[in-house]
C-alpha cells in the first residue's frame, strides 16, 4: 500500500494509459456523440416517462473512470487525466467549429445533406460549449477531491461509499454549472430546476447500477499494479500537471 505523500514518478503502471484513454473516450464520445440525440423511454415498472440525451446515458461512466484513477493511482494521476480531457474537449469544440464554419463546395453533391447534418450534431452555440467545459472541469475534480479524502477517512474501507458519495457531490456542481449557463434566459427557472434534478438524479444512479464494475475493475488494478495509493500529504490545487 503506498502512502507517500505524492506517486512515485519511477513507478511503472501497465494499465494507467488504457484508463487514461478509456477516460478520454467516453468523455468524447458523451460529448459529441450521444448529446445529439433526445431519446424518450417508459420505464414499466414504474410506468414513467424519461426524455433525456443520450450523452447522458454514457457520461456517468467517465466519471467511473475517475473513481478508478483516483482510487488506485491517486489524486495527482487523476488530476492529470482531467487535464487531458479537458484539452481533448477543447480541441473537438474548436474542430467542430473550424469544420462547419469553412464553405462547402458545390461540385460535391454530398455537401448539400452532409452540412446540415453536422450543423444539427456538431453545432452546439458557443454557451452549451462553454457550460459543458466548465462542469466537466470543475465536476471532475471535485470528484477526485472528494473521492480522495473520503479514502483517507475511512482507511480505504467501504470503497462504495466514495465512489458514490464523490459522484453525488461531482455530478451536482457538473448540474448545477452546465444548466444555468446554458440555458439560463431561454428555459424557465422551474424547467432548470428539473432538467439539473433529473440528470444529477439519473447519472448518480447509474453510479449506484456499476458499483460491482467499479469493485471488479479496482480490485483488478490493484492487485495487478501493486499500488493503492493514500492521499495523505497531497497537495490539492487542480493548476499543476506534476505528479
């Protein structure tokens, strides 16, 4: 069990990079993939009626991903993995951006479907980009934050408890950061209310569905990497890539 007061940069990981990477691509992915499309579903048991993003349905898991990273690898690996995403999400935002405000040409004849379709997915205003930057950033690593002490309060007991207890607190500032800048002034008050409501309700539970996935894959690492780090000396700014 490591529990110095930062990772060992000489410590070689097998699987740090593939999560890393995992991470990245459900982010992108949730992002400009799945946030296109409003999909409406009726529950039969309980005989609701859910209308929500697709994104949202894959989201949840990157932040299952940042459960696993700080969990085995520490705060300072999972902060820079934040970073990485964060740069990845900027880079497709400006791509999307750069991609449909350049001119078709007209000799193309796929041009004509091909340019409103990527108007509708990929054509997010400037706000929903910002917001969705925004939470992402300060979501994660609130997160890691929490998931990271909560790990030295319990002696690293009761894992469920974090990675809960982190999402709930993570998903709630992404909510309560994305909704209202990007959509304050067009919805009604009461409409934002319940769009962060549901969404922080919706990605907490699927937390709660994927704790026997979390279990299996930090019981995995673990074992595999020789490593269960303790933050106990960490410094917490989120401004520093050092390890």
């Amino acid at each position: 069990m490591n529990t110095a007061a930062a990772p060992d940069p000489a410590q070689q990981y097998r699987y740090y990079d593939l999560i890393l990477a995992g991470f990245v691509a459900v982010l992108l992915c949730s992002n400009f993939i799945g946030v296109g499309k409003v999909v409406m579903l009726t529950v039969p048991v309980i005989g609701g009626i859910f209308v929500f993003s697709v994104g949202n349905l894959f989201f949840p898991i990157s932040y299952i991903f940042g459960d696993v990273l700080t969990e085995v690898y520490g705060y300072a690996r999972a902060r820079r993995v934040i970073w990485a995403g964060f740069a990845v999400l900027i880079f497709a935002s400006v791509m999307a951006w750069v991609v449909i405000a350049l001119p078709p040409t007209p000799t193309e004849p796929n041009n004509a479907r091909l340019q409103p379709a990527l108007e509708i997915v990929f054509g997010n205003t400037w706000r929903i980009v910002a917001a969705s930057i925004a939470a992402f950033w300060l979501g994660d690593f609130v997160n890691a934050y929490v998931l990271a002490r909560m790990k030295v309060w319990t002696r690293g007991r009761w894992l469920w408890t974090r990675t809960i207890g982190s999402t709930i607190f993570g998903q709630a500032v992404d909510s309560m950061i994305f909704y209202p800048l990007a959509f304050a002034g067009i919805w009604a008050g009461e409409t934002l209310f319940q769009a962060s409501a549901f969404n922080w309700f919706f990605k907490v539970m699927v937390e709660v569905i994927m704790t026997p996935v979390t279990y299996a894959i930090v019981g995995f690492l673990k074992r595999h990497e020789h490593e269960d780090f303790y933050d106990t000396n960490t410094n917490f700014t989120p401004f520093s890539l050092e390890d």
